[in-house]
C-alpha cells in the first residue's frame, strides 16, 4: 500500500517534468525555425532576403551557369528577338538558360521567378512587365540568395534598388529616347502640331519614362499641344483600335506618337482607314526601330523611329561574368541606341532590322 502511494507520487512528479521538457523542446523548435537562412531556393519573402545574403547576393561561377530568364511575354518582334538574343549569347557562353513566359500577366511573372528559385538557378534575368509587383520578384530571389539582373525596363526603386536588392539595371534610356521623338517631331512640323500620344503599358518603366521624355519636351514649344494620351500596351492591333476611337473625338490632330512601332504601325491603319495620309496629313513618330517601322520609314508613312535595341544577349552575360569576377557593377549599363529617319535607314535595316 505504501509502494502504490509512493508510486503514484512519483508519477505525478514525473508527469510535471515531461510536460516541461516537452514545452521547452517546442520553443526551441520554434526560435531554431524563425532563425534559419533563407538560402537555397526559398520564396515568397519580400523582405529583403536572410541576413546570410550578400546586398546583392553574390556570383562565384564564372562558367557552367544555370540562368534563369524571366521574360513578360513572348509576342511581336521586339520580345522574340530579345529572347532569341538571350537564347544565342547563353548558347555561346555555354550556360544553360530557363526560359520562362509571363504572358503579360504580373501575377504569373512573380510565379516565374519563385518557380526559378526552386530550380536552383545561379542568376536570374528579369525584364519585369512592370515597375512596381515585379519588385517583389526581386526580393524572392534575394531572399533566395540569387542574384537578379533586370533587363530592358526596371522596377520602382523605392521597393527594391540596384546593387542592394539586385545587381543593376542593363537598358535604353527611355526619357531620352521620349525627347528625341520630341525633337524631331518639332522641328519637322514647324513647331505646331496637334498630337495623339499612343502610351506603353501602364506601369511599364519604357512606357511612364517615355511619356516623361516627349512631353516635357513638347513644352519647350508653345506650338505644340497634346490632344489625348492613352494607353494602347505596346500593341499593334490595340494602337489601332485606339487611334481609331481618338480619331473620332480629336479629328483634327495633325501628329501622332506611339511609344513603340507596333502601335505606330497600328495607327497608320487607322489614319489610312479614316482617309488620312500618314506621312502628310499626319506625321507619325515611334520608338523601337523594329523592321516594320523601319519599312514604314522607307515608305514615307513614319517620320522617325528612336531605337531601342533588342539584343540583349551578349551585354548580359557579359554583365554576369564581370560581376561573377568580383568586379563592380554600375546601378545602370546603358545601351546606346540610333535614331532612324529617311536619310540613313537605308543603312541599318539590313543589320539592325528585326
């Protein structure tokens, strides 16, 4: 009788110290997880990735890379010959590329970069379909500690930044490509014109810087004035679509920009549908120098095309390599584009068309 008493004593006491260590285990668990890197293919943080992570994370391979390409969309000739560059310059360097499209879809471009992540890619190549979600993208991958190089339009720098958040932004320079459509839609109108701005995707950098670029210019001469501006998202059928609605309200306009030549080329149909002549009755200016635009040129229906180059390729891994090396990397590379106009396009079409 005393042994059970004695015994049940005993249990009471050990059943106390279990269910201690038991807590204690727990929260060791617990700090041990909250604590853990964040390296290795991890996602869906957006808070400026482990602590283990370089700013930005760093490269130690210079060959034998696995690269992941994050492209927004895979339509028209702009985007096929960007990734067909990517393509031929990652064959060259003998680097195994990931393609991945994002459809024009933001949302499914952050799904892209996660699923990079995941494959345990070496560096990521991001042209973000626009500025501000796709920031969110470069943080998963920092969180992953994988560098991320953007290509061709970049991300609000409030939410991630260059040679922090990722190693640098490799593109034209949009607002000057903007003032130079300015500059010469000016001087060869007189200085009077009656504009239609044909925008690029909405929340696009090429698209907001663009727009900054033309319109500050076109303030500099009081003759000119902007009837309409409206976002046609870099699309030919969709510039045409628009610029037939904008020729119903504004039928006297006398100019007309597109930030880039699948809308130009859009809005020539709809001026030609409406009885206008492009070229005469109205002057058309664009950006991108895509062999459409550039035939247009010849034909007298666009006035001039700003470049801005698609091929990407070579300065991009060239851009890896140097930053695997340990050199420092500019917050910006910038690509030096041409200008195209009826005295030299001739020219360049046979090089540079696409």
């Amino acid at each position: 009788m005393k042994q059970t008493k004695f015994f049940g004593l005993n249990m009471s006491a050990l059943f106390i110290i279990v269910l201690g260590g038991l807590l204690l285990t727990a929260c060791g668990t617990s700090n041990s997880t909250s604590s853990s890197g964040g390296s290795g293919g991890g996602s869906g943080s957006s808070g400026g990735g482990s602590s283990s992570c370089a700013s930005p994370p760093k490269l130690s391979k210079t060959t034998g890379l696995k690269v992941g390409f994050s492209q927004n969309e895979n339509t028209g000739p702009w985007r096929l010959a960007e990734t067909k560059s990517m393509q031929d310059a990652a064959k060259a360097q003998g680097a195994q590329l990931i393609f991945t499209d994002a459809q024009s879809s933001a949302s499914k471009q952050i799904s892209d970069v996660d699923s990079l992540i995941a494959q345990k890619v070496d560096v990521i190549v991001l042209a973000p379909l626009t500025s501000e979600p796709l920031a969110k993208a470069v943080q998963d991958a920092k969180a992953a500690c994988i560098p991320v190089v953007l290509i061709d339009r970049d991300v609000d720098h409030k939410l991630a930044s260059p040679n922090k958040d990722y190693v640098t932004f490799i593109g034209s320079n949009f607002v000057q490509q903007g003032k130079l459509a300015a500059d010469w839609l000016i001087k060869n109108t007189g200085g009077k014109a009656k504009i239609i701005e044909l925008q690029g995707t909405t929340g696009a950098s090429a698209a907001t810087d663009r727009k900054t670029g033309f319109d500050n210019e076109i303030k500099t001469a009081p003759g000119m004035s902007i009837l309409a501006s409206q976002d046609a998202d870099f699309n030919r059928d969709k510039g045409r679509q628009t610029m037939q609605t904008l020729l119903q309200a504004h039928p006297d306009v006398t100019a007309v920009y597109a930030h880039n030549d699948e809308m130009a080329i859009g809005a020539i149909a709809a001026l030609k549908a409406a009885g206008k002549k492009p070229g005469k009755d109205v002057t058309v200016v664009s950006i991108d120098g895509e062999r459409d635009g550039m035939n247009a040129i010849i034909n007298g229906e666009l006035g001039t095309s700003v470049q801005s180059s698609p091929f990407f390729g070579p300065i991009t891994f060239q851009t890896i390599s140097q930053y695997a090396s340990g050199n420092k990397i500019p917050d910006w590379v910038v690509v030096q584009d041409l200008q195209y106009t009826k005295d030299n396009v001739q020219q360049y079409i046979a090089k540079n068309a696409y």
